[in-house]
C-alpha cells in the first residue's frame, strides 16, 4: 500500500470475494477487520451493511422484526454483493449462515473461509464477550439470559452449517490478529515482507 492518499491501492488482490465465516465467538469481524488494515482489502460487515441500508440498528432490527426479519434484510443484500468479482472481505453473520439458499449463493460466487471453533471455547469467548458489553451476543440469549447448557446445543447445530466448506482454519487458543495472520498466509500473501521493504 503506497503512503500517499491519492495513489492508495491494496497490497493484495483477488479474483472474487473472499467471505469468511465461523461461529459466534471466533471473532469473524475482528478478523476480518485485520485483514484488511494488513493488506488494505476492502471489508464490509454484513450486519453493519444492513443497518445502513435499513437506517437502523441491528438490535433495534431483532427487536422489531426478530431473526426472521434480519434474514429477510441479508437475502436482499447477498445477490447484489456477489454480483460482480469484487476484490473484497466479507464479515458474515450467523444469520447469513443458517440459511441454506444463502450458504449456496455464497459458495458459488466467493471464496469462503472457516475460522473453526471448538464448541467448549466458543461458549467460553461468547460468555466472556457478553460480560464484557451485555449487547454483545444478545441475539444468542434466552429470555432468562445466558443458558449454558442451550447455548452449547445451539453452537453444536450451528457447526453443521460448515460442513460444506473445504477451506478450514483453526483459531482455537490465538488472538484475532494471529488468526488475521493465518488467514493471508492462506491467501499466499505476506504483509511481514512488504512492510520490511517499504
């Protein structure tokens, strides 16, 4: 990525969108949101993308119009955001993935990568998230809170929305930033090196 504003170009490209999906709990945003500042990809959050086009929060979104509603919104979004192969990044939601129209959309027009999980560390994260910003995971809740036991069932169920996905990566035990790390490494694409030679 060169220093000056108007000449700013990726350091990376690709020849469709890479979208990069996992459990809730394996920091697919953060990740992804680290891919980008290392390569200087495009990156869009599917759920940010949402509330932009709907002029309102997600939160409020479940509020309103429950997991239903938010799907609805994100089926409207995919088939325009795949349309063309745009070297991109994309965060994808929970949601996103427990559809299977949208799982096969997906794995058609963009590349995916799975940021894989255990179930015991998930939960772990997740509980760990909440406690931290009681929104965080609140679409995971149960009316009484956090119910460990169903939210261990749930995140089992949810694996099975994976399967289809040939390209696994492993981020049990390390941080975003190292996951971000493995993530270009998979890509072919060493940032180390271009920031040594700039």
């Amino acid at each position: 990525m060169t220093k000056d504003y108007y000449s700013w170009a990726p350091r990376l490209t690709l020849p469709r969108p890479l979208v990069i999906a996992g459990l809730p709990g394996a920091q697919v945003s953060r990740t992804t949101r680290s891919v980008n500042m290392l390569s200087g990809l495009p990156f869009l959050r599917v759920d940010q993308r949402v509330e932009h086009v709907i002029g309102k929060s997600i939160e409020l979104l479940h509020w309103e119009e429950g997991i239903d509603g938010r799907l609805e919104h994100e089926r409207a979004l995919w088939p325009a955001l795949l349309s063309k192969p745009l070297s991109l990044v994309v965060a994808s939601s929970r949601v996103t993935m427990s559809d299977p129209a949208l799982r096969k959309l997906i794995s058609e027009k963009a590349d995916v990568l799975y940021l894989y999980l255990p179930v015991d560390e998930a939960v772990a994260r997740i509980l760990a998230d909440h406690e931290r910003s009681k929104k965080n995971h609140y679409s995971l809740m149960s009316e009484s809170g956090f119910d460990e036991a169903l939210l261990r069932q749930k995140l089992q169920e949810a694996q099975a929305w994976f399967d289809h996905i040939p390209s696994v990566l492993p981020v049990s035990g390390i941080t975003y930033h190292e996951a971000a790390d493995r993530v270009l490494k998979h890509l072919g694409f060493d940032h180390r090196s271009m920031s040594e030679e700039e």
